[in-house]
C-alpha cells in the first residue's frame, strides 16, 4: 500500500479556514500559564541565549522515569530508530503515518503489518498507543506481553505515547523505550516538545535538543502545572466526547474510542475540516477530534447533513 503524507492541522501562516476538527491536540487549549511563560520568555529575550536544559527536570518529575527531551516527538523517533538501529521497521497499521518518512528518511527499510507478531530476527515495531488515528489505547501489561514475545523472536518495540496523557492508561515506560509528543496535551505543536522516555540507549542524546523559548517556559509551567492541565482535559473529555460521539451514532457510524478522537465510516462532511484516511488506505472513513461544545454541535450538524 502506497501511504500518502497529509497532516491534520493548521499552520500559523493560514487564516480563516473552515472549522478544523482534523487537529487532534488537546480541545481544551493550552495552559494558561504556557502561554504567560512564552510571552515572558520572549520578552526577557532567551531566544538570544542558549538553552539551560532544565524543561527536562521537570518532565522527568511528571513522569516519574528517566526522560530526554527533544524537538518534538518526530525528532525523539529519528534519534531513537538511529541509536536502536534495526534491520527493519514494522509498521501495525493503520498507525501514524510519519513513520513511514522516518524510515525513510534514515533509509531504513520498513513494512506495514496486520500484525506485529510478523516481526523478525533484527526488526523494530514502531506503534502509537493510544492508536493515531483509530484512538484504543492498549494496556501496560500487554504492551509489556508484546515487547517480551518480540524480544523472544529476536525483534523490538519502540511505543510512541503522545495521545496517552488523554486517558487514564500507564505508561509502558521505563520497561519498553516509549517516545512521545507533549504538543498535543499543551495544545502547542509548534513548540515542538517531544521525549524519550526509559534509559537513553548509546548515542541518543545530540546536543541542543530543545529551544529557550520552550524550555523556559515549560521549566516555569512546573511538573504541577501539566498535571493539572492534564486533569481538566481528562474532565472535559469525561463529559463532552460521550455526548458529540453519542450524537454522531445517531447519523453515522463512529468507532469506538478511548480518547477525545474518532473515525467515523461514512461520507466526508462538507463545511467543516475533518482527517480523511483515504491516505491510511480506509476510504469512506474520516477522523475528527472533539473541540469547544458550541464548535462540536456545528461537527454533529454537519456529519448528519452529509
Ligand atoms: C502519534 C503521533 N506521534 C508523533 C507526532 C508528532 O509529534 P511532534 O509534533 O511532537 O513531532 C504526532 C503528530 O501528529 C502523532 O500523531
């Protein structure tokens, strides 16, 4: 299967676009005081400095294991398949599919699988959990089952974590090398903060591996501060995504999920920005991502008119 690049999203260089429910960061925004801290970082001009390495110390402490930070989550994977270097990539699909490009982009051969249990002798499995785009996330003591019958057949997982701060779920880390994007708990992709998670392998760490801005102002957001960031998101998933997927089973037919995202089957609303997933080979099938309660009614209005 030929896997087409296409990001959800919006860039900061377009205005205006149709309602976007393709983004899947966080519905509720960032933390307010991400915000205050980038504001403030720029006025006491830390740009014109290096890092000081600290926003590191504190995701270590939210985490409770080990964790090196890098530029992004896509920035972590790079490193990590680099420092892991396997024969083989092994894709479950669907998954996300900017693994595909880092295989690439490391000229690291790569298959996409029904199953990771296809993995061989030498290969690495790379997979979200919570799963992007379908949104289940997988449990800690299976994911811990999957690694130890790879690792039996001589093969390896590596788990890509970024939606798991959406759910209640545990961690795989530091028992299974975990990567993950706090761009999407913060609701600031363009921050670009990502992590390794477990023991670094050799070679992992390049230098400058985070920006001031972001690394000032997650150093001032503190360990507490995205706790509790990551509690009121958990409350207002609790309570707005039963309603908007409830709603949306009575005109189309959403698949079950364990975060603020879903795939619905049907045909593509207009009006609105939704994921279309033609480019994970699922036609007539479509993401969209939970946002404001008045936003999510006009999402529901226009699956049930298409
Ligand atoms: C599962 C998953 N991993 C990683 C990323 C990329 O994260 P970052 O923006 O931190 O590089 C994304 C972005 O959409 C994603 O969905």
């Amino acid at each position: 299967m030929a896997v087409v690049f296409y990001h959800g999203g919006t860039s900061w260089a377009e205005e205006g676009v149709m309602p976007d429910f393709s983004d899947n960061s966080n519905p509720i925004g960032p933390p307010e005081g991400l915000i205050y801290y980038v504001r403030e970082a720029v006025e006491r001009g830390v740009y014109l400095r290096f890092p000081a390495n600290l926003a590191e110390e504190v995701l270590r402490e939210y985490e409770g294991v080990e964790v090196t930070v890098f530029n992004g989550a896509t920035e972590a994977l790079l490193a990590a398949i680099a420092a892991l270097k396997p024969r083989r990539i092994v894709i479950p699909w669907p998954n996300y599919a900017d693994y595909v490009r880092v295989a690439q982009l490391l000229g690291v051969g790569y298959v996409l699988v029904e199953d990771p249990l296809q993995a061989a002798s030498g290969d690495l499995v790379v997979m979200s959990n919570p799963n992007n785009p379908l949104g289940r996330y997988v449990r800690r003591d299976e994911v811990l089952d999957l690694a130890r019958r790879l690792k039996a057949r001589g093969a390896a997982l590596l788990v890509d974590e970024s939606f798991i701060d959406f759910t209640r779920g545990e961690s795989a880390a530091p028992d299974v090398p975990v990567v993950k994007s706090y761009g999407k708990l913060l609701a600031a992709p363009g921050l670009r903060v990502g992590a390794y998670l477990g023991d670094p392998p050799p070679g992992l760490k390049a230098p400058w591996r985070l920006n001031s801005i972001a690394d000032y102002a997650i150093y001032h957001l503190g360990a507490s501060g995205i706790k509790k960031h990551r509690e009121r998101t958990l409350a207002y998933i609790a309570e707005e995504l039963p309603r908007v997927w409830q709603k949306v089973a009575k005109c189309a037919s959403p698949l079950p999920t364990d975060v603020h995202f879903f795939v619905v089957k049907g045909r593509e609303p207009k009006g609105v920005k939704v994921r279309p997933l033609w480019t994970h080979g699922l036609a007539d099938a479509y993401r969209v991502s939970i946002k404001t309660p008045e936003l999510n009614d006009v999402l529901i209005k226009a699956i049930c008119s298409a």
